[in-house]
C-alpha cells in the first residue's frame, strides 16, 4: 500500500495567493482527517471527514480555508486568499472507522509545508 | 475528550527503558487511551493504545492504572530512533476526533 500521498511538499506562495493542498487517503479507509502544525500551536485538527461528509470543521481558523471531498480517494484544503499566519505543515490522515473494528490507528501522509511571504 | 497531561521533555539512555507518563484524571468509562509519536519532520505514527488492560505490542507496552487516571509507555530499549515527540490522546471509542496536545519530547542519548 502506498499510504497517504499528500501533494505538493513544498509550496512557496505569495500573499493573497490561492493555495490548494491535495490528498489521496489510503484505498478503503473512510475517514478522512486535515491537520495544521505550527511551533505555537502544535498539532490542530481542521477539519475531518467521514464516508466522503464534513463531520466537524470546527478547527477551520476561518472562511478562507475550505475543504472538499468529491470521492473516497481524493480531498483537497484550499486557502483564498493566502496570509503569511498561515505557514505551518498540513499533515492529511487517514483511517478506517467502524464500531466492532475501531483501533483508532491514523495514518499520516507525509504533510505539505505551506510558506507564505 | 479528557485533556491529557504530560512532561514537556524527557531524555534516556540508549539501551534503557524509556518510560513516559500521561495523566489524564477526567477520562470517562468509554474513553481510550492512545499513544502516537512525531519523529522530526514526519507524521505522527501509531504506536499504541488500550482501554483499562496493560497492552504490548511490538513497539511498546501501556500500562493503565486501575483508576484510569493515568497511562505510561513503556519503550523497553530505547535506540536513537526514538528520539521523537510521542502524544498521549484520550477519546471516545466512537469518536473519530483525535486532539493532539503539546506532547513529551523525548531524547535518546547515546
């Protein structure tokens, strides 16, 4: 299995840029988890998804950031416009989700580092 | 969730056991704990988790008080690789929500 493919690695934009973070989550798993990391605020859950359906986007800092998931393969994080606050690590996770199987096990792709001038 | 707490950083001795403590004294009855670790630059990994019983896998043991007011992980022989930030999560077995908090970085000397 491939794992978690996030794309691209590195983005260097400007201010005011559209910014678009992409996603594939490993075949099968259907739960779908976007996360923030900055030295100050650590690890924050965004937004998660499950069975393709935004279930909490409560950790969206605001209405620039959104998030899609048109099918189970495929997510996308968009930010419009860009501010420099918004430079951190965006991890995507993945898992699959049941009441009789739940280990709780998220697998993390290897995150997209997002600098903002 | 309940909130974890746990010591900002720790550092062992290769080879020694690394044991690193969570307290977490408003968990609930339906609540797990879980342990992932951050090495540099990397997405967090799964290492571990359990509900009341002690558990063992291959990368660790958790032991869980009987109050289950707090957990430890155990790495038996801790090697460089350790070296990492590891996470102490409580949450509803049904929830999908994992919070991370501020995490124990630790060091593994040579």
């Amino acid at each position: 299995d491939a794992g978690v493919i996030q794309s691209p690695r590195h983005e260097v934009t400007e201010m005011g840029q559209e910014v678009t973070l992409r996603c594939k989550p490993i075949s099968g798993h259907n739960s779908l988890f976007w996360y923030r990391q900055t030295m100050m605020r650590g690890l924050e859950l965004l937004i998660y998804f499950n069975n393709n359906v935004p279930i909490d986007d409560s950790g969206m800092p605001e209405d620039r950031f959104s998030a899609k998931m048109p099918n189970a393969s495929f997510s996308t994080l968009k930010i419009q416009p860009s501010e420099p606050r918004d430079s951190a690590v965006y991890f995507c996770a993945s898992s699959s989700m049941s009441l009789s199987l739940n280990t709780g096990e998220l697998f993390f792709g290897e995150g997209s580092r997002l600098t903002v001038l | 969730d309940a909130k974890t707490t746990q010591p900002p950083s720790m550092d062992c001795a290769e080879g020694r056991a690394a044991n690193l403590p969570c307290n977490h004294s408003t968990i609930s009855g339906n609540e797990y704990v879980y342990w992932y670790r951050q090495i540099h630059s990397q997405g967090p990994q799964y290492i571990i988790h359990g509900l009341k019983n002690n558990e063992t896998n291959e990368m660790a043991s958790l032991i869980i008080t009987e109050d289950r007011k707090s957990s430890t992980l155990i790495l038996p022989h801790a090697t460089l690789r350790d070296t990492a930030v590891y996470y102490c999560i409580v949450r509803y077995y049904t929830g999908n929500q994992f919070y991370f908090g501020t995490g124990t970085s630790l060091t593994v000397i040579p």
